[in-house]
C-alpha cells in the first residue's frame, strides 16, 4: 500500500476524532516489540515531513531512516485505511519494562489501547501480566499479537494441532488476566475472542500476521502458514509476506477494537483524573472538546540539538496552537507555546494547530518535565494536575 497525503488531509483526519486511534505495544523483553514496530514502520503510510515545499505522507524513507525513528520517537502517527475510510493512528513508545518512576503508567495515560505481544514459544511472562494489570488498571483496551510462530514449527516441530492448542493456552492465560484485572465493566467486553478478530498470529520477524476475520476475506489458512514454515519454501513464505501483511492484521484489529479518544476519555477520565467530573471542565475532559479549555498532559520530554526541549503529550482537551500562553502547573510558570507539531524522530511536521484527543509535540514550554500538565491560563486556579510533582532541585523531578 502506498498513499501520499497532505498535511491538510492529516489535520481533517485529526480533526475527526472517530478517525483517531491513541495505542501502544507492550511486551516482556525479547518477545518482539521492537521487530513489531519496525514492521509498522516499514509497512504503514508515516505522516511526514515536508519536502521542497510539498508534505508528503511519507513512504519515501529508506530501512535507515525508519529504523532511526523508532529509536528516537515518542510518538509516531501512522496512516492506515480500514474499508475505504482513512485513519491517524498514534503509536506512542511505551516502555516496556517496569520501573518506579511512573514512566509506564504516565505513557499508559497517552494510549486508549495497547497490542500486547506474546512469544508463542515462551508464553505470558511476568513482564506481560505487570505491564497489562497496570494497563487494565488504566482502563487502556488490551489486544493480543501472538509472535514468532515460525519458531513453534522450525525450532519445536510442534504438529498443527498442537500449534493449535498452544494459541488457545496463550489466549486463555491472557483472558484469565483480563477477568482477574479489569475493572467489572470492562471484564466480559475486553475479554479477547479470537473469532471476532481481537487476537493475531505471526512472525514479525516476516512481517506476517493473521487474524481469523482476515484468514475467511483471504482464503488463507493458519494451515498454510504452517505448511510455509514446515517445508522452508521461501517462496511461499514471500508470498505469504504479500498476502497476509502483518500491519493489515494488527492495524485493522486497533481500528476496529481500540476505542477512539472520545468513547475512551467518557470512561478513563474518571479514573485518571482526581478532578471533579461534574464541572465544566470535567465535563470538557470527558467530551475531548476541543474547544473547551486546554488540558495537555506531558509525557516525554527530549533534548532536539535543533529546536532545544520538545514535550510530547495528549490533548484531553481543547487545541494547541502556538502563540498561545499556558500555565505549567507542577512548575507554577506561565510560558509560551512557540510551535506545535507531529514529532517523528528525526522529524517534526509544523502544524498550525492540533485539537484535543491528539497526541502533540510542543516547542516553548521548556520548564516542562515528563508528567507535567499544561493547562490554559483561565483555568490555572481550578486544575487539578494529572500527576503531582515534587522538584527537590533542578532538574530531579520526583513523583509524590
Ligand atoms: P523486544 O525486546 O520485545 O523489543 O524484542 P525484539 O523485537 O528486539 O526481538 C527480540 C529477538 O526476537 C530478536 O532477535 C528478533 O529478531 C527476534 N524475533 C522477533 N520476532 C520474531 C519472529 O517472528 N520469529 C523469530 N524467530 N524471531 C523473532
């Protein structure tokens, strides 16, 4: 798939938040995260930057360039059509680890749903149950990418069956999670039913990828890939690349299953924010209004050479643009927005303005550290911050 689109065509698509998808990949390390992404990168239409003048979704970068994006972004927006109608996907870098510093539950807080990946041959392992009960606990939508099934075949020469029942143990372990950790409204909608679509098979390794919904539309079995693997016909397996792309297979799942901005903020709000639900502002937050008064909650901060300190971060509500003044509210200091745009590694795409249930990157605010809230000025008596911060002395920032 290629597609070059405008800017312009970007920012309607931004505009329209039925057209937004805020996610993450989560994994236990080694299970195949960065592979996953690299893959998205390779495959999906990338928002891009301008070139001679004209802005061009991007397909024109080489494995290099990619590869130096996903090292670097915090954020990468991707493109993606699903039945003729096109979508912004925000891919935000979630770590995938646990530490103590809030660093996951605070990228958590930026994504409405997360693919969390699993080795076919290891399992769930305790990075997957940490870092899914702590999405649960956000009430961010789980869906599951089951990888490297090639090594059930070339390495364990495991029988179809029992590649079967291996993928039913692994989807079963993850709904057991699902049912354990969910909040009680969520535990039967999100548990993850294979037939509908919700779970994917492959290797990222291949860029292949699989659901049932996409095996019935192909024709593909799981079969075939099974076959593929067992004789190590490569031609099969290029064919199967062709076919079966992993990007189609999980960027469908995410359009059609991760709730967009509007749907997800009615009910993450009143869990992630300790504000009252019940006031104007409550209700803007809930609303995703864009044109209520600016909430941006700030989860990365990074030193660009070229443009000084960029805050990555989502709008929950109202519109960014620069010129505008903002209240920094853990820093207590009111400071400018000098530009905003889509941050992609290497690369920003300047934009006049981006509306709430985005995910935005800002230059100016500077005194902006990594859990920050940045709000209108009107509002900088009456906010409750998503995340309090304690500075004991420039620049250690500690959570209280
Ligand atoms: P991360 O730690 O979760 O980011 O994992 P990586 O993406 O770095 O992958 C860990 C290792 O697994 C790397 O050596 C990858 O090449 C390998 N890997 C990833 N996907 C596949 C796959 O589909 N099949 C096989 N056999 N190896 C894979």
């Amino acid at each position: 798939m290629r597609y070059v689109k405008t800017v312009d065509q970007i920012l309607r698509i931004m505009n329209n938040i039925e057209q937004i998808r805020n996610v993450g990949i989560i994994a236990h390390v080694d299970h195949g995260k960065t592979t996953t992404t690299d893959s998205l990168l390779a495959a999906a239409g990338i928002i891009s930057p301008r070139l001679a003048g004209q802005v061009l979704a991007m397909d024109f970068l080489d494995v290099e360039q990619r590869r130096q994006m996903t090292v670097k972004a915090a954020n990468i927006s991707l493109y993606h059509e699903y039945e003729g109608k096109p979508y912004v996907i925000n891919l935000v870098d979630t770590p995938g680890h646990v530490d103590f510093t809030g660093k996951v539950t605070r990228s958590l807080r930026m994504i409405d749903g997360a693919i969390v990946v699993v080795d076919a041959v290891e399992g769930v392992m305790t990075q997957t149950e940490t870092v899914l009960r702590q999405a649960l606990e956000e009430r961010v939508r789980p869906l599951l990418f089951i990888n490297k099934i090639d090594r059930l075949i070339k390495e364990l020469r495991l029988k179809p069956d029992e590649i079967k029942q291996r993928f039913i143990e692994i989807i079963k372990e993850v709904n057991n999670l699902i049912e354990t950790y969910a909040d009680p409204e969520f535990k039967k909608k999100w548990i993850l039913d294979p037939s509908q679509g919700m779970v994917a098979f492959g290797s990222a390794k291949d860029a292949i990828g699989i659901t049932v919904p996409m095996s019935r539309k192909k024709g593909i079995k799981i079969d075939d890939i099974i076959e593929a693997y067992s004789s190590g016909d490569k031609e099969a397996i290029e064919e199967l690349k062709k076919k079966i792309p992993l990007h189609e297979a999980l960027l469908d799942m995410v359009v059609r299953f991760v709730p967009n901005p509007k749907e997800a903020q009615m009910y993450r709000i009143p869990k992630i924010w300790k504000g009252d639900i019940s006031t104007d502002l409550g209700k803007a937050l809930m609303e995703v209004d864009p044109d209520g008064p600016l909430v941006f909650f700030v989860c990365d901060m990074r030193w660009d050479p070229h443009a000084g300190f960029v805050a990555t971060g989502r709008i929950f509500s109202g519109t960014l643009y620069s010129g505008q003044e903002v209240y920094l509210v853990n820093s207590k200091a009111v400071q400018k927005v000098l530009q905003v745009g889509l941050y992609m590694g290497p690369y920003r795409e300047v934009v006049d303005r981006i509306p709430a249930g985005n995910i935005a990157a800002v230059l100016g605010p500077d005194l902006a550290r990594s859990g920050e809230t940045i709000v209108d000025l009107k509002i900088k008596d009456v906010i409750v911050p998503f995340e309090r911060m304690r500075y004991i002395s420039e620049p250690v920032v500690t959570m209280a």
